[in-house]
C-alpha cells in the first residue's frame, strides 16, 4: 500500500516534471543591436547614454558600435568609454555576470563616416558601413536594431550598397536636431526605402530629460546625480564631466524601447516612447525665397531651389551655403542652372536665412520662414510617401511636454526607469 502511494506520487511529480509547460517555455533571445553613435561630437550626451548602455550590455546582443561623428568625434572616443567601464568592470560583474566584456564591446568599435552626406545622401562606404551590411547579412531569426544616435550617413550608405538589408533591419533613430545636420542622408532613406521599418523619433525622445509635473524632487535636475550615483565608480566620477550631472541622455530612448514594453509594437506603452504609422514624411519644395507667411512643418524637410547660371563642376560639390541662426548648410548645383539645398529646422520657430556664395546670381539672397508643429502636418504635394512600418511622434496636444510633440509619452516612465538604473549604481557603492 505505501509502495503504491510512493510510486504514484513519484509518478505525479514525474508528469510534472516531464509535462509542466514552464519549463519548456522558450526564453525571448535578446535584442541583436548596432549603434551608430556621435559621441565626441557636438553633444556630450552622447558619453552619458554609452555610460548606460555598458551597465545594461547584459540585455542586449551587441553587434557593433560605430562612431559616425558630427564634428571631431571618433572610435577613440567609444574606447575611452570603454576604458572607464573595464575600471568598474570587476565590481559590477560580482552582481552580474552576463555583462558584456570590455573586450568583447572593443572588438565591435568601428570608425564610421566622418562627413555629412552630399546633396545625393551618400558618399562613400566606410568600416562602419559595411559593418552595418555585415551584421545584417548573418544568418538569425530576429532582426538587427540598429539604433543611430547621430547621423543617418552609414545607414544610407549600407542601404546603398546592400539594399537587399532592408528586410533585415529595424530602426531607431533620434532624430530632431540630427535630423537637420543628416537630412541629405534621411532624404535618400526615405525617397528609397520607403518600406524600411523605422521608429522616427524628432521630439518624443526629449521626454527621457525633461520633466513633467510628476518628477521626483530626489531626480530633479542634479538631485539624481547626488543621490544616486556621485563618486560610485570610476563611470560614476566621470558622469559629472557631462551636463554637470544632469541627465540628457537624449539617445538612451532607443535602448530603454528595448529594455521595457514590446519593441514590435511601436503604438503601446513602452520606456523608449509610443509611436504612430505614419505614410508620408513632410517635405516642402519652394521655387522662390520664401517669407513668414510660408510655412511647413517642424523636423520636415523645406528645400528651396534658386535659378543662376549653368555651370559645370564635379556632381556633388557644395557652390554655395544656406546660413540660418549662424550655421550653415551646403547648397549645390543640380543641373540645367538649377541650385538646391535642403534644412529641417529641429523646432517650431520664424526665423530668417541669407545665401552665400561666390556666384553673383546666388549671393545675398534671404528669405524667412515659419515652421510648425504637429509633424508631419497636412499631406502635400511634396511629401515622401512611406510605407506600413514607418512611426513617427504622436501628434496630439495631450502627449506635448512643453511644446516637445510626444514628450509625456516617454517622460511618464521616468520615475520607473531612473529607479531601475539607481539600482545598478548600488553596484559600485
């Protein structure tokens, strides 16, 4: 009697053992990432968002990391960061051991393009860009994200080069003030790849460092910084050389749409922000100088083309500059005494712009403008179309955080996502 009793309750727990569906349930494999990053460029923000990525490099597939700087920016620049986190690495990898090595992220640095993109969106191949082919070409069942901090230059040309990689890839990219220093480049993406899948992010991302009315006075501006993180570590020392403390951090929205919600559907809630489909991507072409009754929408892009005298000089080259808030941009001659340059301005603003040129016809002329939100405004005869997996800012003017378009989509998770990284920090206490 109790040998039967034994025997049917080993055999119960066989079935259980054997049969219980947990234990066969399939782990989700994680994300396979490439980043192309600006970092030592215009924005030290940059250094911030590497910082936290090696903190949460357990989570992710990390392909490469390319530098596609605008400005003085390098790899250099990636493998100082790496630097720091190797000091910190024997404290953090106590608590987690499924970091990624130092070694392992230095072996995926790659120097990507070092110039903004011509008037045709794309120059030359560069080891960046081919390592974006490469990584997208390997045999997996999941994409490659790849998530661009800066420019669009070696996404361009890798789609360029390899077009057949289009199928292969998921973007991210942090757009608005990149945007207008990349737009040759976004404007070959999206007249050529219309079907490629792609999280355009111009203002939704701002919500990550600017606060609403919930933010926690412990996580205001350097509160976090001092509470959380000041002298932990040789990354924590460092973190005070970039804003003084202060989280910007403007890139890390693409990592955190990974880290929290469900990355394939770019419409719910989720750390790196909520995203619409959207089938046209603005762009306004103008024939004229315009005045401050011509308007389009913030991130879109406005091209104005000028008539002067047919020349000849090498496809490509730069013969004049739109100079707008005291930078400027290249323009270039298109042919049949045509002249064009393009601008995306990164907010809503009226604001003013004068040509320079040594081409008499060219030099002097001005114009004013007035951009506005939402993006990507009213449907035109310009736009680019776009197909079903292209998501933009939610444009409705609940989700606005001081006049930044899908702000509080993102910045509603702030509380939830500093507490989460504080937690790492108490490694290095």
């Amino acid at each position: 009697m109790i040998k039967n009793i034994i025997k049917s309750t080993l055999f119960s727990w066989t079935i259980i053992i054997v049969f219980h569906p947990l234990l066969f349930a399939k782990k989700t494999p994680k994300p396979r990432i490439v980043i192309s990053t600006d970092i030592g460029g215009t924005d030290p923000d940059d250094n911030q968002s590497m910082i936290h990525l090696m903190m949460y490099s357990d989570l992710f597939q990390i392909e490469g990391l390319v530098s596609s700087p605008f400005g003085k920016g390098r790899k250099k620049d990636l493998l100082e960061m790496i630097d720091l986190f190797e000091k910190d690495f024997p404290k953090l990898k106590k608590y987690n051991s499924k970091l990624a090595t130092p070694d392992a992220l230095r072996a995926v640095c790659k120097q990507g393009e070092t110039e903004s993109a011509p008037y045709s969106g794309i120059r030359k191949s560069s080891e960046g860009s081919d390592w974006i082919v490469k990584c997208a070409k390997k045999k997996s069942n999941q994409p490659l994200w790849v998530l661009v901090w800066g420019g669009l230059e070696d996404l361009a040309q890798a789609l360029y080069d390899s077009p057949e990689i289009e199928s292969k890839i998921r973007v991210f990219w942090i757009g608005g003030p990149n945007k207008k220093w990349s737009i040759n480049a976004y404007s070959y993406i999206v007249e050529h790849h219309p079907n490629l899948w792609m999280i355009e992010s111009n203002a939704t991302y701002r919500g990550w460092f600017m606060e609403d009315e919930n933010a926690p006075a412990n996580m205001h501006d350097a509160a976090y910084y001092n509470n959380f993180f000041k002298g932990r570590g040789i990354m924590g020392a460092d973190f005070i050389n970039y804003y003084n403390g202060h989280i910007k951090m403007g890139d890390t929205p693409s990592l955190a749409y990974l880290m929290n919600g469900n990355p394939n559907d770019p419409k719910g809630e989720n750390w790196g922000g909520k995203y619409k489909p959207i089938n046209y991507s603005s762009r306004h072409v103008f024939d004229r100088n315009t005045t401050k009754a011509d308007s389009f929408p913030a991130y879109g892009v406005v091209e104005w083309r000028f008539n002067g005298p047919s020349i000849t000089i090498p496809a490509d080259s730069s013969c004049f500059t739109l100079e707008i808030q005291k930078q400027e941009w290249p323009g270039y001659y298109l042919g049949n005494g045509v002249y064009g340059v393009r601008y995306s301005s990164k907010k809503p603003e009226v604001s003013s712009y004068i040509i320079h040129s040594k081409i008499k016809e060219l030099n002097g002329q001005k114009g004013e403008y007035t951009s506005i939100a939402p993006w990507p405004g009213k449907p035109n005869k310009d736009d680019y179309k776009l197909g079903k997996n292209w998501y933009g800012d939610l444009p409705n003017p609940e989700y606005f955080l001081d006049g930044q378009q899908g702000a509080k989509t993102l910045s509603k998770h702030r509380k939830a996502y500093l507490n989460d990284w504080a937690k790492r920090w108490e490694w290095l206490k």
